[in-house]
C-alpha cells in the first residue's frame, strides 16, 4: 500500500516494459499502491505505459507575469536591501525583466532566436551578482559604467551563451536601450504599461507584478504582433498532434471501418497515383543529351537520385504495409508506425527522414508528385523557362550550379567563380507570363515558389511592405 517513485526513467527505458509486466500480470495490488514515475520527453517511452497513466507535466511558467513572480518569489528582503545604493533595486527590476524576455522569446520560434539557448537561472544570478559587485565598488564621482554593465550583461553573463551574430546584437540592442541613467526616470518604461516599479519591499514588487496582464503582446519582446498569431498556431498544432499520438488505437472506428481497412484503402489509392521508378539509363541517356557535365544538369541528376529514393521507399512501405495488414508478413515497428501516422494524415518517419515538412499527409503527397513532375518534365523536354525553387531538395545546390555554369559562360571575360555574386530581382512577371528564359545579356534563371514571412510586398513599386496584423 505505498508509494514507488522512479525518477529520470527516459535513462532506464528497458526497466520500464518490465514493470509494467509486473504491475498488470500482479494477481492483488493494494488500492493504495501508487507508483509515480518522472521522465523528460523520449520518443521510445513505451506508449502502454504513457496510455495507462495519469500525466502530469511541469513546464516553466509562460508570460512576462508569471516569469518575474517565479523570480521575486525567490528574491528575498535581505538580498534586496544587501546595497544601499539607490541604481539598486531598479537594476535588479530590470535584469530580471530582461530575464524573462530572453526566455519568453524562446516559444516564437526561429522568430525569436535563430537558435534556441538555454538560459537558466545561474544567468540571472550571475548577472545579479555583477550587478551588486558593481555597484558596491562604485565611485561616486563617475557614477556607473554603463558600458561595462551593458558588455557585461550581453557579451558575457548572457552573451556567453550567444553563437549566432544576429542573436548577439539582439541580445545587445536590449542592453543598449534598458540599461543607462534614462532607466532611473519617471518616463522609463521597457514597453507601454512596463515599467520600473519603486518598490521598498519583496511584497511591493509581487503586487506591482501581480498586475501586469496575463497574456502579453509579442511587442512586449520587440516583436511583430503577427508572432503571437504564429506561436498559438504551432501551440495547437502541437497539443493535437500530442493528444492524438497518445490515444488507444483501437482497431475500429465509430463508423465500423477498422484503422486496418482505412490505411489499405489509403495504401492503394496512394500507390495507383505514385510515379514509375525512373529508368537509370533512360536518365543517363537523356543527361548526355543534354550535356550530362554542364553543372546544372549534374544537380538535376542529383534531384532525380534523392526523389527516386523517396518514391522507392514510399512504394515498399505501402506493399509491406498492406501484406502485414493482411497478415501474409509481421507488422513491424517501422510499418505499425506508418500504420499510425497515416490513419492520422501525418507523414510516417521513414519517410520523413529522406523528405520535406508538410502539414499533412495529403500535402506531402501531392508535393511529391508535384516536385517529380518537374524533374521528369525538365528530364524528358529540356530546360525548363522557369524553375520551382522550393521544389528542389536542395535549393542551395541549385544556385551554385547556376554561378558555376555563369562564370563558365564568361571564362574570356576573365570571370572567376569566386567573384560571382548572385544578384535577384522581383519581376512584375505572373508565372504564366514566362515564355523563355531570360535575355542572354542578363544570364540568370527565372524562379518562383519563394514566400515571404512578416513582410508583404508591393507589385507596384517592387518593394517590401509592412504587413498589417492579422484579426
């Protein structure tokens, strides 16, 4: 009748299959046994064990309020009072601020940094230090140093752990424009409503918190409102996709269909519309057509190997999975999950790995024939006038492969590939205009397919535009 705890299982994922063998083949369990087991998230957590189980998550808090009370509510009055001097208290104020910016920026994404740092508690009890050290050697004459305070605090305390140039200077910029003598005045703020609360007690500033609203602006980060939009999207998409993943699977559904008859029926309607294997020779004889060494033509090569793979893998897995469905051969781990993923319209992982993102399984697919029609078309009639860049695998390889032929073109020039620099322009051109490739004095390649985020973009004047916020 008592409590078994196991604490970090994701390290001990064996034992866990084992204990719930033991837990269901266990003839009599007090109703008072109770067994509480804490894991990170781990993609092989056995899913019996997950379905079985009451779930409780701990995630850090989300939003401006919740972050600076979880760090005044471990601030105490003798810390706050351990510097009489008066740039005190709003330092603290504001490096905790900053604190939960850095931290909320995390959940927009690549929007709000290009790479994802883990910044902790030790960075805000570092910088507090600095802060207090700081000031405690402070000549009253020349007052703080504010361009130490700012190096401090955005090329080392929380710098340290910036790797990316454009993460830096954000980092910086926060530095430049909340730190100074312009942060003691009354007309201070972070952002409208923000500010600096003068508080003498712990108590003063967590009623001034309790305040502050409970869903915060993206502007409160120095973002685009249309990020918050962003974030709440991808928050639902993945809550469903969590929910989903962890229900039973049944093998009916309410309608009578069982999961099994579903994914055949799927099965079969993808393999009738997948393209034919591309022939190696046919594609060896058509490249040497068209020049198989021009430097272009060796990227299309490289296109048609990797689509061919992907149609190879995407045909094998459907065959095996309707012979497993029809029990002529064992459903594997591998087919049980592309069993799953496409009853729920997602992209199974074996595919995955070799492929693109897509929303949905229907989207993929249909990406997937649309992207071998431009190979096979470019394949079997030429060059084609316009190119999709978005459906190449490698759109990078694309671009260099047009540099190097341009520099070819113009070796007696004296052109050198290291000179080369690409150079775009948006034409007021609709796909459908396109007849030819570009005049030959220009060079170059007409693309289309490419998208814009936070930005739109005036066909008029040819330029980019503020996006209003979606409602």
């Amino acid at each position: 009748g008592g409590w078994l705890l196991l604490q970090n299982c994701h390290l001990g994922l064996e034992f866990l299959s084992e204990l719930m063998d033991t837990i269901a083949t266990t003839e009599s369990i007090s109703e008072a046994f109770r067994t509480w087991v804490t894991t990170e998230a781990h993609p092989e957590f056995p899913i019996n064990l997950l379905q079985s189980s009451i779930k409780f998550t701990n995630e850090p808090p989300q939003g401006m309020k919740a972050g600076l009370k979880r760090t005044y509510s471990s601030v105490t009055q003798d810390q706050l009072e351990v510097s009489n001097m008066p740039q005190w208290k709003p330092l603290l104020y504001a490096v905790a601020f900053l604190h939960t910016t850095v931290q909320e920026r995390r959940k927009f994404g690549p929007l709000g940094w290009n790479i994802p740092y883990e910044f902790n508690q030790a960075d805000f009890t570092a910088s507090v230090q600095f802060v207090q050290n700081h000031l405690d050697d402070l000549d009253m004459k020349h007052g703080v140093n504010w361009s130490c305070v700012r190096y401090m605090i955005g090329e080392v305390q929380y710098g340290g752990r910036v790797t990316d140039d454009i993460d830096k200077a954000l980092l910086n910029t926060y530095a430049r424009v909340w730190f100074g003598e312009h942060m003691f005045s009354d007309k201070f703020c972070f952002y409208k409503d923000y500010v600096i609360p003068r508080g003498k007690t712990v108590e003063d500033y967590l009623q001034y918190i309790e305040q502050l609203p409970v869903m915060d602006t993206p502007e409160v980060f120095g973002l685009h409102p249309n990020a918050g939009i962003t974030y709440q999207t991808n928050l639902a998409n993945e809550t469903l996709s969590t929910i989903v993943s962890i229900q039973p699977k049944g093998s009916s559904t309410g309608g009578g269909e069982s999961r099994e008859a579903v994914v055949q029926r799927l099965a079969n309607e993808m393999l009738e519309k997948l393209p034919p294997d591309y022939n190696p020779h046919e594609v060896k004889s058509q490249l040497q057509k068209m020049g198989a060494v021009q430097p272009i033509n060796i990227f299309l090569r490289q296109e048609i190997d990797r689509m061919q793979q992907v149609i190879a893998r995407v045909r094998t897995t459907l065959g095996d999975l309707k012979l497993a469905i029809d029990g002529t051969i064992i459903m594997s781990e591998e087919l049980q999950d592309a069993l799953d993923n496409m009853y729920d319209a997602r992209i199974p992982k074996l595919w995955f790995k070799i492929s693109w993102e897509s929303a949905t399984l229907g989207f993929w697919f249909t990406e997937l024939l649309e992207r071998n029609q431009q190979l096979s078309s470019w394949l079997q009639g030429g060059r084609p006038n316009q190119f999709w860049m978005t459906g190449f695998f490698n759109p990078q390889g694309f671009l260099t492969a047009m540099r190097q032929e341009t520099t070819r073109m113009n070796l007696a020039k004296g052109w050198a590939l290291d000179s080369v620099v690409l150079q775009n322009e948006v034409t007021k051109m609709m796909k459908e205009d396109v007849t030819g490739p570009p005049p030959a004095d220009i060079g170059g390649v007409y693309i289309y397919g490419l998208f814009l985020e936070g930005a739109g973009w005036d066909r008029r004047n040819s330029k980019l535009v503020e996006l209003a916020p979606k409602v």
